[in-house]
C-alpha cells in the first residue's frame, strides 16, 4: 500500500468520526452513544503506521479499514492502541426533601354586631301655623282739619288709629277741636285726653309733638300706615323720612309734584305694592272718606 492510500484511509477515518455513530457495543471496547471515539487516538495509528518501529503493521491498517467501511473497531491484539474515553455517570437524583408540616391556621372569630336599634317612630305632622291677618293701623302727621276729618273717617269704618302728631297743637286743644267742627257739627262719640293720650270711643292713641317725620316713632307703635296731612312733606324724597322712622307705606294728601296719585273708583288697581311705598290720594274737595277706603285697597293688595 502506497503512502497516498495510508494518506487517505486517515482523512476517511476522520470523516466517518465526525458523523454519529450508531449505539452498539463492541467487545473490548465500551462506547456510547453520546461519547464519540477520540480523533486523537486515530491520530497515534497514523503516527504508527508512518513510524519505521511501529508494531501497528499491516494488522493496523486492516482495522483502519474496517473503521472506514463499518464505522466499528474490530478486537485485536492491537486495540490497545485506541483510548476511548468514557461518559461520565449520570448524576445522582437528589432526594426531595419534604417541607416541615405548617400549622394550622387558627380560625379567627367573626365578631356579631349587635343589630342597629330600630328607627325612631315619625314625628306627627306638625300643622301649619295659623295665619293671622295683620290688622291694618293708621298713622296721622298733621291734625289739622284733614286729619281730623281722616280720624273721623277711620272712627266710622273701624279702621285702628295708633298714632297722632302735630308739634304746634296742644293735646287739650286737639280734643276740643275735634268734638266740635264748624262744618261737620259735634263728634257723637266720646273724646278725652287721658294719661297723655288721645281716648277716643276707648280708643287710645299716642300723641307725639315731633317736628321732623324721621324722630316720630312709628315704629314704636307698630309701623302703620301714615296719612301725611300737614301739607309740608309733598314730594316722595320728602315723605321718605316717614319710611325711615318705620311707617310701612305714606299716603300724601296734598298735590305731589312726583308721587303717583290716585282716585277711588278711577285707578286704584294700577297700585304696585312693589315699588309704590308712597302715593299721593286727591283729596281737593275734602273726600276724606276716600283716603280711608285707599289704604284698606292699598293693605288688601300688601297681603
């Protein structure tokens, strides 16, 4: 065999080492299907064969073929020569270690809530306050002849009259000219000034001597409504004191120069109770009755 065939076998031998090799067992040799033959140890036959000494011979060349054409070494004398490395041993499989035994949980006691008291019984309805009708009253600044003719009126209609003043007439002479009028005749019911009041059919009414609307003390005296008759305070700026001091609404009985005026049986339904706080009644013919049945309409409409 020439050098170039021992040249080839070896390349030929390599190849097949590198393909798997089926799992079989030689005799002599213990191999795995996971360990391939060491390419070291073909290498060392090479290096014999091609050794002058080497005791490999033709014998050698022979399981050199064979290696090439089966893939397996075949026993020999010579086998020696192939180290074959073994698999290591599988590891051990460990032992599983139990978990210590827990313990049981301890079961926790649900607190009982006592039940919610029960609800209070409804409350009964309470009614509605009884609605008491506001008495009209009535106010007089200025006793001349109006407002003596306007105390008459309200007399006779049953209308309450709480207050009087005039700062230039003295309370004794307020009685004797309001019994006796010139043109009216003689006051029927009874008339006296008692305990500094004016007493009038057991009527009592205060009587002030305040010079200026705003120090009268209407409301004092429950803020009525206020005829104003002195013929002084005829404008609404004027006549505005009197809402100052506690009059509810003003009545003025002379010509206004701006405060609306009305006439019974005419426009008294055109009264705004909203922004009408002080009116003007024509009273030029002395209708003082009719000043009277304007404040009832003018209270009727404030409800």
């Amino acid at each position: 065999m020439s050098k170039r065939d021992i040249v080839l076998t070896n390349v030929t031998v390599v190849q097949l080492l590198r393909q798997p090799c089926p799992a079989e067992t030689t005799p002599g040799i213990q191999t795995s299907p996971r360990s391939p033959i060491n390419t070291n140890t073909f290498m060392n036959l090479d290096s014999h064969w091609k050794h002058p000494s080497s005791s490999l011979g033709p014998q050698g060349l022979w399981h050199q073929r064979e290696v090439r054409e089966t893939g397996r070494l075949a026993p020999s004398s010579q086998t020696h020569h192939l180290l074959v490395t073994r698999a290591p041993p599988p590891p051990e499989p460990k032992a599983q270690v139990e978990p210590p035994p827990q313990p049981k949980p301890t079961p926790v006691k649900e607190e009982i809530k006592p039940p919610p008291p029960p609800p209070p019984p409804p409350r009964p309805a309470t009614p509605p306050p009884e609605i008491v009708a506001r008495e009209l009253t009535v106010g007089i600044n200025g006793f001349g002849r109006i407002g003596r003719l306007v105390l008459r009126a309200c007399m006779e209609k049953g209308v309450k009259v709480v207050a009087v003043n005039d700062p230039f007439i003295d309370p004794e002479y307020m009685v004797y000219m309001y019994k006796y009028d010139s043109t009216h005749g003689r006051y029927k019911g009874s008339v006296e000034f008692r305990n500094g009041q004016l007493v009038v059919d057991n009527n009592e009414i205060s009587v002030y001597q305040c010079k200026e609307p705003k120090q009268i003390p209407w409301r004092a005296v429950g803020s009525p409504y206020v005829v104003e008759s002195t013929g002084v305070y005829l404008s609404i700026e004027a006549a505005s004191d009197h809402i100052s001091a506690g009059a509810q609404r003003v009545v003025i009985s002379a010509p206004s120069p701006d405060a609306p005026t009305f006439v019974m049986g005419v426009n008294e339904n055109d009264y705004n109770p909203g922004s009408m706080n002080i009116v003007r009644y024509d009273n030029e013919y002395g209708y003082s009755h009719r000043v009277v049945d304007l404040l009832c309409h003018m209270f009727s409409r404030d409800k």
